[in-house]
C-alpha cells in the first residue's frame, strides 16, 4: 500500500466526504465548520445517490459536490466507474483526510488502496463486533447490553481498519432496532466531529499499517466515549 500518512496539516485539514442519503453526519461537520469549532475544510462531497439530502445540505453551505450515480446515457453507475470518477473527483480536491459518512456503497480493495489521502469511515456498531448491515436489529437479537459506534480506518477488509474513535450506550429493556438507531445516531453526531478535531490537531494519528501487536506507550486505541 502506497498511500502517503495523514500529513499533519496547516491548519484547517482538507476534508472530503462521501455520502448516499440523508448527511445528518455531514450536517454536524458543517455545522462545527462554520462555527470555527472544527479546523476542517471539507473541500467536496460525492454521492453515489442523486436523491441523497446530503446533496441540499452541502449546497446550501456553498460546498462543490459530485453526483456519481448514473452515467450520461441514464444508466446505473456500475461501481468501477463510480470509483474511477471519484479517484479522479479526489485528485482535483486534493483532500488531506476522506470521510464516509453514511456511504452505502462497497468499494473494492483496489479503490481503497490507490486512495490519495487515508479513509475513515463511520460505522454503527462497537467493532469489531456486527461488522456488515443490520446492526441494530443484530444487537437487539443477540441481547447486548451495550451497544454505539465507531470511526474506523478504511481497509480493504469490509469494517476491519484500526478502530479509532467508540461511542458507547447501553441497551434499554424497552429498545428496538429503531430506538437503538436513534440513539447511536445521536452519539455519532458527537463522535464523528471530535473524532476529526483529534486527527486535525495530531493527537490521534492513523497507522496505516496497524496490527493489534504493535507495541505503545500510550494506551491502545480506541478512545471510548460514553454517554
Ligand atoms: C449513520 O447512522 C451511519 O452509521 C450509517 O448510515 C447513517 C448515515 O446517516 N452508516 P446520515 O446520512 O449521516 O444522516
């Protein structure tokens, strides 16, 4: 793998950010953006959606955006060309860090690893517990008692990159799978933001090449936060 670590950027860190529906996540980033509590730029977003709402918000705060989701004859964007598009997307953006936030879409292995910038993503569960889809639903059958979310760095193996960031709650008798979303989403609002504050002011750092056995001085990552 040949991508180039997080350089630790001039003050704000250029940010792109991959979505495919709602970018109630996003929204935070922008949020925090503008207020100046974040130094970030996000510099673009694509999305692989074109009725993604995440595309109104990133319009409404002026950010350029990329919609790959059907080609010019009107066809279904197939996922290489979706990825070459956004290789290309990415290269123009120059970004230092690329986000998924509420990115629906499987990447190969080979997209992730001529990435330009390390890849982070947010996923709904504690890995490496409930890597995949529905997990909240497979939270609710397995009986947990706790359950959250976690930022992750992105590797080729679906959900299996150095855990950075967790957010934790506990299960409710009275939770379903519907509560448990809302309630993760409520703690990824918090997490995500933080997240990005602690990668742009190099206190957290991504090891590309992390292994569980590598030897610190510093407590092991994840950094838990529990609500
Ligand atoms: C988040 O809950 C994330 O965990 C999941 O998709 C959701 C995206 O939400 N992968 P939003 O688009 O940021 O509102």
């Amino acid at each position: 793998m040949s991508v180039a670590p997080l350089r630790q950027a001039p003050s704000p860190m250029r940010v792109a950010v991959l979505v495919s529906g709602n970018g109630s996540n996003l929204q935070v980033l922008i949020d925090a953006m503008q207020s100046g509590a974040l130094p970030i730029d996000i510099v673009g977003i694509i999305s692989n959606r074109e009725d993604a709402y995440a595309i109104t918000r990133a319009q409404q705060a002026d950010i350029p955006v990329a919609v790959l989701s059907h080609t010019a004859s009107g066809k279904r964007m197939a996922i290489k060309t979706f990825e070459r598009h956004a290789s290309e997307q990415l290269q123009q953006w120059q970004p230092d860090l690329i986000v998924l936030a509420g990115f629906m879409r499987v990447v190969s292995a080979e997209f992730i690893d001529k990435r330009i910038a390390p890849m982070v993503n947010l996923h709904p569960a504690l890995l490496p517990a409930y890597k995949g889809l529905d997990t909240h639903q497979r939270v609710i059958q397995a009986g947990d008692s706790h359950h959250g979310c976690s930022v992750h760095v992105v590797t080729a193996e679906l959900d299996a990159g150095q855990v950075l960031t967790q957010g934790v709650l506990s299960v409710g008798a009275k939770d379903t799978a519907i509560s448990l979303q809302a309630r993760v989403q409520k703690i990824e609002h918090k997490l995500l933001p933080w997240t990005l504050l602690l990668l742009a002011k190099g206190v957290l750092t991504i090891n590309e090449r992390y292994s569980q056995d590598t030897e610190s001085y510093l407590p092991t990552l994840p950094l838990k936060l529990l609500l």
